[in-house]
C-alpha cells in the first residue's frame, strides 16, 4: 500500500513539473539578446545604432551568415552571441573582411562560456585571458559581481572623460603593439585598435555602448570618436543575434515546429512510462509481519504455527527422542511411544506433562496435586 502510494505522488509530482515547464515555455518570453543593436533593454546597442544614423552615418543590419558579408566599411560583431556554433566559419570570414581592408569592432562579453566568441578570438590571436578571480565567500562575490571600473583615456585622447563600464572577468590579450586608447584603473589596456592584415581591429567591452551606458559622458564621447576614426559605413551583425532573412526565417520556424512535436513525443512517452511503472505488478501481496519481540513471542508464534499446520504427532515424537538424546537415564516407558502416535493438541499437552513429572521424579499424585492447587 505505501508503495502504491509513494507511486502516485511520484506521478503527481512529475505531472506537476511538466505542468510548470509548459506554461513557462508557452507564456515565457525570450530573454534580452545582449548586444543586439535591436535590443531596447539595458545591455542592446539599439541607442549607439540611432545615434550613429542621427549623426549622418549609412548603418545597415546583416541578416545573414558573416560569409555572405562581402561589403567594406565597419562591421561590428558584439558577443555574446545567441546564435552561436561551434564553427570556424564566421571567424575566417571576419579574417577575409580585414584582408579587404575593412574595420571590425568587436565588442567581447568579459565572460566565460560563449563558444562563438571563443573560436573567434582565438582564430584572430586574440585568447581570452583571465583578469579578475572570483571569490568563493558570498560577500566578497557580490561585491566582485557589481564592482564597476572608470576607465582612463590614453594620452592621445585629450580632455576625454573617463568610460564607465563593468568589470570585466576576461579580457582579449591586446597586443603590444597594439594604439591602447582606455586602460583600466590597474593599467591594462581594456580598448584598443589592432591592425590586422589592411584593415583595423577595434576591441572593446560590450558595455562600454550599451544602452545604459550611453547616458555617461565618457561612453558618449567614445562612440563619436569611433564614428570619426572609422567612418560613417556601419554593419550591425545581426544574424549571431537571432535576426534571420525571410527564407532562413521560414526555415528556422519548421525547426522549431520540428523540435517541439519531437519534445511533446519524449513528454508523452515519459508519462507513460510513469503510468505503467505506478501500476502494481501482479495481485496484491501483503508481506508477513516481521517477529519481534522476547523469545516467548517468537516460541509461542513457532507453536501457533505448527498447531495450525497439524504438527502434534511429529512433535510428540521429536519431544520423546530430544528427552532421550539429552537424559539416557531418563524413565520413558513405551506406553508413552505409542501414546504419541495417536497425539492430538491435547494428547500433546498431556505427554509433556507427563515426561516433565518424570524427569522430575515426583511421584503422579503430588503432580496431581500441584495442578489442583495452581488451578485454585
């Protein structure tokens, strides 16, 4: 029964979760697509892309993969990215970008983890390299988390006002040779330009533009400065942040109807397996309880049973041969064998009453006795 029970509460607690997972993924929306310049919220470069157009730049979005981009001018690739694969491909065609003497910003994350990013770097000699080390002590993590820098401008920036942003965790390695336009309040070069075959690599953090940024006066005076230094002929890559042509679009959708008729598959097979192994497997068994207790409960139990099994002939027996094998000397008549072979539940007390006074050695009438005055 509680096998049973313990069951059921399993499937209500898996239907449950399933319950909670479809309504989050029915009536949950997608998340900020952090450096998107689409994006409104306040890690989306939707107010650098505007301002860029306010200010006379021609600004165009790519809805494709990056080697299909065969324009000049800036393009800029902000990471994370969400449409992220494990590929070399979107590297070797921002390679094939600078080789036309295009410029690239790149605005990297400051984490860990986004594979896209990795592989992009690193096929540009740019790695990743650890700049801070996280703390397991709660308090020292939180303030880890929200610690901010004031970025100092380079000598070349005159009267330049400092660019806030957050701390990043990881930072490209900037080579030496590379014009270090801010450094941050250790010394380290966080913006830069690198030259790269005939065109121009400009890192940067992703926050520096974001849209919560763009209201410090540093951060403002760092977009105008790119606008002049780069021109006025920017690419928003758009494609690693989900922003798909018509045609890709179509078929994204049928992946997507795809993956989730094969999800309610796995979800209906699940419960159904719940169900099954919930069911009882064959007739119902009761277990026989366990006998506990004082040697007493455990001989009387043993009696019990055997009483109910007919077993007083065979006991009869045993009780004369165990009385024989233990005490030679022992006065047991035939009388008493044939005795037990007739035995029945009261024949069975009598002979053992009968062999105790015996062994005893008292004679039958103070055995008599005593019982009467037991019994009284």
């Amino acid at each position: 029964m509680k096998d049973l029970l313990r069951s059921r509460l399993l499937v209500g607690a898996a239907l449950f979760l399933l319950l909670v997972v479809g309504i989050v993924l029915l009536f949950g929306r997608a998340g900020e697509a952090r450096g998107s310049s689409l994006a409104k919220g306040p890690n989306g470069w939707l107010a650098a892309r505007r301002y860029l157009a306010a200010r006379g730049a021609r600004v165009s979005l790519l809805r494709e993969p990056l080697e299909r981009f065969r324009e000049r001018g800036v393009l800029v690739s902000t990471f994370p990215w969400q449409q992220s694969t494990a590929s070399l491909e979107p590297a070797e065609a921002l390679e094939s970008h600078l080789r036309r003497g295009g410029d690239l910003v790149l605005a990297y994350s400051g984490t860990w983890g986004n594979a896209g990013e990795l592989l992009t770097l690193v096929r540009l000699g740019l790695p990743l390299d650890e700049v801070r080390k996280g703390s397991l002590n709660p308090f020292e993590w939180r303030r880890f988390s929200r610690q901010e820098w004031s970025l100092v401008p380079a000598p070349g920036l005159r009267n330049a006002p400092p660019v806030r942003v957050w701390a990043p965790r990881w930072r490209p390695e900037i080579p030496k040779e590379a014009d270090v336009l801010y450094r941050s309040p250790r010394g380290g070069a966080v913006i830069a330009a690198v030259r790269r075959y005939h065109g121009r690599i400009l890192l940067l953090p992703a926050d520096a533009l974001a849209n919560a940024r763009l209201g410090e006066p540093g951060n403002a005076a760092l977009l105008e400065t790119l606008r002049r230094r780069l021109g006025d002929h920017w690419t928003f890559d758009e494609y690693h942040h989900g922003l798909i042509a018509a045609r890709g679009a179509q078929e994204t959708a049928a992946v997507g109807r795809t993956l989730d008729l094969i999800l309610i598959h796995l979800a209906v097979l699940y419960l159904v397996a719940l169900w099954v192994l919930s069911r009882r497997f064959g007739p119902a068994w009761s277990e026989p309880p366990a006998v506990t207790g004082s040697t007493g409960f455990f001989l009387l139990g043993l009696g019990a049973l055997h009483h109910r099994l007919g077993h007083h002939r065979e006991a009869a027996r045993r009780l004369l041969e165990r009385v024989r094998e233990l005490d030679r000397d022992a006065d047991l008549p035939a009388e008493l064998d044939r005795r037990a072979e007739t035995a029945g539940p009261r024949e069975l007390v009598a002979l053992a009453r009968e062999v105790a006074r015996r062994r005893k050695g008292r004679p039958a009438e103070e055995e008599t006795k005593t019982e009467r005055e037991n019994a009284a």
